[in-house]
C-alpha cells in the first residue's frame, strides 16, 4: 500500500466534505464536515462512525467544549 500525498488526501477530503480542492482547505468547516473527514466520509462503510462523530461534536458545542460559528453570507 502506497502513501498518500497531500494533494491526494486534499481531494479525497474535498469529495466527502463539499469544498473545492482547487481553493485548498477551507478556512473552517462545519460540523458535517468536521465529522466526514473525522471518520473518511459520510457513506457506508463510514456511515456509522459518521453518525457517531457528529453527535459527539454536537454534544461539545452543546456543553461549550466547542464553538460553532454561523457566518452570514450575502448574496452577490
């Protein structure tokens, strides 16, 4: 088995988190994110872990161990 190469593992994460791997990594992301490239994504076989990476980040914003930031877009 071969080593990834960062190019590689940023694709890889772009494809289950939803960014753009030609912007690079996004400055923050958000829980769902978080949780995907916690575990390698959010489909079978990761769907499990998945679901139990995300409630443990809920659980931490909820006690205040973590933050959740929500940004305001504008349209342009």
């Amino acid at each position: 088995m071969t080593e990834k190469s960062e190019i590689d593992l940023l694709y890889e994460a772009a494809a289950f988190c939803g960014f753009k791997p030609v912007d690079g990594w996004p400055a923050e992301l958000n829980p769902r994110q978080l949780a995907a490239l916690m575990v390698g994504g959010w489909k079978e076989p990761h769907k499990q872990a998945y679901r139990v990476s995300l409630q443990m980040i809920a659980d931490g914003i909820k006690v205040g161990n973590a933050k959740r930031r929500r940004l305001h877009r504008t349209a342009h």
